[in-house]
C-alpha cells in the first residue's frame, strides 16, 4: 500500500493543487483506490475494509391491500 505521510497536508489554491498530485500520477488504478479507502477510514473512524452498511430496511417496498 502507498505511505501516506499526514504531516504534509496543507490548504491551497487550485493552482497549486497539481503539485500535490504529482506522486499519484504513475501508479496503478489500484493503489489509488487503497490509498482511498485508507483514507476514508481513517476520516470516518472505521476499520479498514470493514466500511459501515446503509440500513435498507426503511427504502423496502410493502405491498398494500387492496
């Protein structure tokens, strides 16, 4: 898995963004997507590989009487 360093991260204008990009730009659609889901799970505060499931009980369909 890619090595994220947390201490890098800073706020900045569009411009500067490509700057930031510039070590993904060679790897794999893979790695992207790991890094990806790492860091979700860490915003989210859940396991990795383990992310929470929507409850679909409340969208399911009855049929009526009648």
């Amino acid at each position: 898995m890619l090595l994220l360093d947390r201490t890098t991260f800073h706020t900045s204008k569009i411009f500067e963004q490509k700057k930031d990009s510039a070590p993904y730009k060679n790897v794999s659609v893979f790695e992207k997507q790991e890094a990806f889901a790492y860091l979700q799970s860490v915003a989210f505060n859940y396991p990795l590989h383990q992310a929470p499931k929507m409850d679909k009980t409340v969208f399911s369909t009855r049929k009526l009487n009648g």
